[in-house]
C-alpha cells in the first residue's frame, strides 16, 4: 500500500499544481492534459498521483501504447543520486544491463508517480523483473521497455558520446555507430523533436 502525501492539505496542494501544469501543457498541445491524465487513470491506484513532468513528456503516448506497470522488485544498484537517466544509459552502454526502459516510479516515502528511468536486464524471476534501480527504493514501476536501438539512441543523449566511444568494446561500438546513423537519417526526416525516441518512432521501442 503506498503511502499518501502527508495530509490532506498537501494533497490538495498537489492536484492545484498539478491541474494548473496539465493546464499550460494543453495550451502549448491541445488534448495533451486529456491525453496524460487517461495514462494515469491507468497508472495510479486509489491515493496515488502522477506527477506532470514540467515539459510535455514527447513519450506520453509511447507510455500509453507499450507501458506496463510492474509491482515486483528491483535490483538496487545505487549510482549517482537523482541521475536516472544516465545511470540507467551508463549501465547500458558498458554491457551491465540488456536495454533501457522509461516511465514513472512511485515514490517510497510518499504517493507520487514522478519521471524516471531503469535499466533492464532480459532475465526475470517471480520476485524481479529484470529492473536495474540506480537511484532509491522504489515501490512500483509504470515502464516503457526500449529496444537495442532505442537504448542506444537514449545512451547517446544521455552521455558524452566522445568517451562512450573512446570506452566501448568494439561489438558495442559498432552498435552505437549503427544507431547514430540510424538517427541521423530518422532526425532529417523530421528534425522538429527534441527525443532522439520520438525521432526513431516504434523502432525505439521494445515491443
């Protein structure tokens, strides 16, 4: 059972906030602030809240399409505190886990659902799906597994790609060159996004 947001006031607090941010976001995106609170109709159980990223999230509706919740635990890797993003890319690209996978985690110390990243390895048991956390415990997990090359395309704007290179094994190499290539030709075509997953379309995702 997750733990609520400290009192009711506060709740309250975060709907306004939260409300007012969905508010600002649908001004920029029409049918956006429709569009995320269906995802976290999905996501949240009763006393929960999905917390609105402060920009559009680009992968709403790859969240919609290919997320899933995942209430068994994680692997805790601790890494560098508050960098999902890079810890899960850097355990990615070094070989210590299968792919990445992008969503929302729910807290342990309170209700909310915020932005986060893990790595993932293809084993699972009963008790662990596979999930790589890098940062704190967490309670459950809404995640968006990203392919081969999705991961690539994520560890390229998550790390320096300069020594990436200078660091990788050849095989591993090879496969970052294909995905930059891969993401060059897709950027061209519509070089508008700022997510090299939105730029890459399914093909970023594992599915």
């Amino acid at each position: 059972m997750s733990t609520p947001p400290t009192t009711t006031a506060e709740r309250e607090r975060l709907t306004v906030l939260y409300d007012e941010r969905l508010a600002d976001h649908d001004d920029a995106e029409p049918g956006y602030a429709a569009a995320f609170r269906s995802l976290a109709a999905h996501v949240c159980t009763p006393g929960e809240l999905l917390v609105p990223p402060l920009q559009p999230d680009e992968h709403l509706d790859a969240l919609r399409t290919w997320g899933h919740r995942y209430d068994n635990a994680a692997e805790l890797h601790l890494l560098e505190p508050n960098q999902c993003h890079a810890n899960a890319a850097h355990l990615f690209a070094t070989g210590a886990a299968d792919r990445v996978a992008i969503g929302y985690a729910l807290s342990a110390s309170d209700a909310l659902w915020r932005p986060h990243s893990v790595a993932l390895t293809d084993a699972s048991t009963p008790t662990h799906a596979g999930i790589i956390e890098t940062t704190a415990r967490r309670r459950a997990y809404f995640l968006a597994p990203l392919s081969t090359l999705g991961s690539w395309a994520f560890a390229a704007s998550e790390l320096d790609v300069t020594d990436l290179i200078a660091h990788l094994a050849p095989e591993r190499l090879d496969q970052l060159h294909a995905a930059l290539e891969r993401l060059h030709d897709a950027h061209r075509v519509d070089p508008t996004t700022r997510s090299p997953l939105v730029t890459l379309g399914p093909a970023a995702f594992a599915h």
